[in-house]
C-alpha cells in the first residue's frame, strides 16, 4: 500500500474550509488586485513556510501565439511566493509592507491539461531579507517553470494611486 504523504503541521486546505471561509480566502486575493482575478489565481493551501496556489490556462493568460505567457506565470509565482514570505517570517501587517526584490524563472516545458500550480516554499528569512524557491506544475505533476525569489521587509508604502485607500494590514503583494 503507498505511503500516504504527511500534510505538515499548520497547514490549511482551502477547500476543507467552511464555504464562507473559501469565498473569504479567495476574495481576499481578487478583490483588491485586477490582475489576480482576471488570471484567475486561486489560493489552494497555507502552511507555516509555503503555499499553494493554481491558476487557469485560459485565454486571458496566454501570449500572441496562443500559449501560455511568461509574464502570467510569473505572477502565479510572484503571489505564491509572497503568501509563503508572508507566512514563514517575521512579517508584521499593518507595521511594515513586503516588496519583492528579487524573482529569477526558468520557464522549463508547456502545461498539459487546464489548470497549473505553484507551490513556493520558503527557504530563509531573515530581519529584512525573505529567499523563497517555486515550482510551477500541471495536473500530470510536470514541471513548467522553476524560480528563486526574495522578498524584503520595508516601512508601509502609500499607494502609487492618490485614490486608493491604504489597507495597511495587507502585504505589498
């Protein structure tokens, strides 16, 4: 009989959350940012130092030839890698905001099937400094994309846009 894989401790499956909780959960990453909702990224599982997250291969994500574009899987990254920063360090919302500082992909193969997933799992995180690795896989477990990332811990920014209101208690995602 194959071994079932441990699920580690503080780990939260989205969909084994109350219904009210998925939606909440979900909003929370659309809501306030068109980009993640018209590429349809979804979180799937929280834990202490990674997430998860999918994001559709529909047309709104793909480039002129009709593949998937780069710039959309390095959002899908870019957001996996931020919730696991965000997770895994010494992160103080609503006193500090977290800016990307670094994100290296290395696009490896074309997805099979509707649906990939980022996995980011972070490695180090120190006072300011957050380093974080990613893998971007189809349904079938191949490997799309693979990429390194890091994150610095800053003082709040305002935002670029005069008319957003400033939620402070969200990461500079």
């Amino acid at each position: 009989m194959p071994e079932v894989p441990q699920i580690p401790a503080g780990t939260v499956r989205i969909a084994d959350l109350p219904e009210d909780q998925q939606a909440f959960v979900q909003s929370s990453l659309r809501d306030h940012t068109p980009l993640h909702a018209l590429l349809g990224l979804e979180m799937v599982e929280m834990g202490d130092r990674h997430a998860i997250l999918s994001m559709p291969v529909r047309s709104e994500a793909f480039n002129s030839t009709g593949n998937l574009h780069g710039g959309a899987i390095a959002t899908l990254i870019d957001v996996a890698a931020g919730a696991a920063a965000a997770r895994g360090s010494g992160f103080r919302p609503g006193e500090q905001s977290l800016v990307t500082a670094d994100l290296h992909v290395r696009y490896l193969g074309r997805p099979h099937g509707d649906v990939v997933f980022a996995r980011a799992e972070m490695l180090k995180a120190g006072r300011q400094l957050i380093v974080v690795e990613c893998r971007v896989t189809d349904l079938e477990e191949r490997i799309i994309a693979s990429a390194d990332f890091s994150m610095m811990i800053v003082a709040p920014r305002r935002p670029l846009r005069p008319d957003t209101p400033v939620n402070t208690t969200d990461p500079d995602l």
